[in-house]
C-alpha cells in the first residue's frame, strides 16, 4: 500500500498548519518569514529567489552557517513548515547544546 501525506516538504503549496498539522514528518530544508516582517531582513539568504512566493528565505541547510545562525523568534504569521524547522533546530539546540 502507498501511504500518503506521509511527508510535507519545506517547498510543498500547502502551508497552512491546519491542514498539515496530522502530517507525520516534516522535510526541515528552508525556513521563510513574512515579506511583510521587518526583523527577516536580518537573517535574508540571497540565494533561493525562486521560492520568494513564500517569503523572505531566513534559513537554509545547504547555507555554512545553518549550524550557527538559526532566526528567533518566529513571527506567529510564518508559515507551517517553517515554524516547525525553526523550532526544531531552536529548542534540540536549547536541550543538547551547539551543533558539533
């Protein structure tokens, strides 16, 4: 059987959390802030530009310095998938310390 809804990826069109909520796995790949959120601009990628329908790009685990610069806090508008990557990557670096 093919089990599906299984995965939700950082780049999926759905990004609404009530709907995605049930899903089980999260792909955590890049994480965006509203255009409208001032504070993004701090931590704005110049790379990804094709995804900017989504926001502006604070985050990216192909980025060297995804292990040293993780954006906080997350603005309650940010979307699902990125609200879940940066909480991940914020809270296990709270309870096990820096990324090795």
């Amino acid at each position: 059987d093919v089990i599906r809804r299984m995965q939700v990826r950082d780049v999926s069109s759905e990004r609404r959390k009530s709907k995605l909520e049930s899903v089980a796995m999260i792909h955590v790949g890049r994480a965006w802030f509203p255009n409208d959120y001032a504070p993004a601009q701090r931590w704005a990628h110049t790379e990804g530009k094709s995804f900017r329908r989504y926001g502006t790009q604070v985050w990216c685990k192909c980025n060297n310095t995804a292990s040293t610069i993780m954006p906080w806090p997350v603005p309650e508008t940010a979307d699902f998938q990125s609200t879940k990557t940066l909480e991940l990557l914020h809270y296990s670096k709270e309870l096990l310390g820096p990324i090795p």
